[in-house]
C-alpha cells in the first residue's frame, strides 16, 4: 500500500485528527477509520444535493452559475477516474477491473436510455418538456442510481487510500449542487409542489449516504466497487456532462472543463507525496 503523508497532514490540519488507520505517523493524534470519514463526507455530499434543491425551491436564482460547476466537474471528475481510480482499480483486480469499469459505465448508459430517455444531466429543464408525472419519476430513479455509487466511489476510495477518497470525495462534491438543482427542476416542470421537488433532492442525498453503508459492509469487496465507481465516474463526465458543456457557445465553458483536469494535477503536484 502506498503512503500519502502530504495531503493526510494538510487534512489533518482542518479536522483536528488523522483521518485513517491504514497509515501510522509519529502524532499521537487520534485516528478516524476511513469508513467514519467516507460517511461524513458522504453526508456533506448528500448536503449539497440538498442545497441544490434548495436553490430551484426556494427562489429563481441565477441558473447560468450552475453550467460552471458542471464544467469545473466534468473536467474534474474525468481527471480522477482516468488518473486516479482506474490505475488503482488496476493495481487491486488486474485485468479482471477493465471489465468491471466497462460494467459501471454500462449499467449507468443502460438505465438512462432505458429508465430514463430524453433526459440529460445539467440541461436546463422547461415546464413543457416534462408533462407528464412518470416521467419525472424515471428521472429520479436515473439520478438515484448515480447517486448511490457516488457514495460507493467515495467509500472505496478511502478503504485504498486517504489521498484516492478525498480526491473522488472532491470530484462528487462539485456535481452534486447542479444534481440537486436539477432533479427539482424534472419535478416541479411535471407538476409536483415545492416540497416534492426539495424532497426528490433530499432522496438524491440519502442514496449517496447507502452507497457509502453498502461499501462499509461490503468493504472487503472494495477491489469490485471502486473499479464499477470508476465505469460510473467516466460515463458520468464524458457522456453526461461534457455533452452539456459542448451546448454552450464560445471558449469559455471548454476552459473551465480544462480548469478542472488541472485542479487534480494541481492537488497531486502540492499534496500527493509518492
């Protein structure tokens, strides 16, 4: 197992303690299992579903702000899947992880054409393009399944290492205010009060803290769920959000997608200590 002390000092400075046992410093600092830090981070996760929902519920706020967290967390998140979480998948399942990358990333593309056609993440939605209630209901279901392995990318992460949570911690993170925004957006164009909508994101929340349950339980099982996080994490960046990225006109949306790849080489260059 690799030793990531940089970035495990830098976090420990912010929380007060070392946040897992699989790494021994000369602190006496009390260790945080990483199961203990992947649910609470799964919750701050959760929390920002919610606030997403929120800001669709509670006033009309400025939707174009959103299109830039879309872009900073494409390009974030297909950063990390490529860099971080596929070549770890490798190293902990041999070959055998390449497919159950391409599995994640099927099962995703399976459901939103199947569960959920004519839907794309971060667009956004019209009160006449969902008329009717099943359909927003589909939606959800789509957005619910993503959501969970959300919360088992994270887990998964940080059962291999600190630095691989936290940084798949980070890349959920910047997607999940536009997901809140945008399952309460489905819901009140098909019709629903105010407070389904803000509860559909509130489902969005709970379902990345039970992927993070579901890998606490399973944790021995780490070597197939992060690969199968890493095929949702791809299929989420390259063939939800980039597509909505390319909607915008000029260059400014591609150099935030640019933006965020070079967060992670940022991070791994000041942080990741080899």
């Amino acid at each position: 197992m690799r030793r990531y002390a940089g970035f495990d000092g830098f976090v420990a400075l912010l929380i007060g303690c070392y946040p897992s046992p699989l790494h021994s410093y000369p602190d006496s600092l009390p260790d945080l299992h990483p199961i203990t830090t992947s649910l609470l981070l799964g919750l701050t996760a959760a929390a920002a579903n919610v606030f997403g929902g929120a800001i669709i519920v509670q006033r009309n706020w400025e939707r174009r702000y959103l299109k830039y967290f879309v872009a900073l967390g494409a390009g974030f998140m297909l950063a990390t899947s490529l860099i971080e979480m596929v070549p770890e998948s490798l190293e902990l399942r041999g070959r055998a992880a390449a497919l159950l990358i391409l599995a994640g990333y099927l099962i995703v593309h399976f459901f939103e054409h199947t569960v959920t056609p004519h839907f794309h993440f971060g667009e956004e939605t019209h009160h006449d393009e969902f008329v009717h209630r099943h359909k927003s209901y589909s939606v959800l279901m789509g957005l619910l399944i993503h959501t969970f392995f959300d919360g088992i990318a994270i887990a998964s992460g940080f059962l291999v290492s600190n630095w691989l949570g936290w940084i798949i911690f980070l890349a959920v993170f910047l997607h999940k205010i536009p997901e809140g925004f945008t399952v309460s957006s489905v819901m009140l164009a098909s019709g629903t009060s105010r407070g389904s909508a803000w509860g559909a994101s509130v489902l969005l929340g709970a379902a990345t803290v039970a992927g993070v349950f579901t890998m606490a339980v399973f944790r021995h099982n780490v070597a197939s769920g992060l690969p199968l996080a890493a095929g949702v994490t791809i299929y989420v960046a390259a063939s939800d959000l980039i597509p909505e990225v390319n909607k915008e006109p000029g260059v400014k949306m591609a150099l935030v997608v640019f933006l965020g790849v070079a967060m992670l080489f940022l991070l791994d260059h000041f942080f990741h200590v080899h």
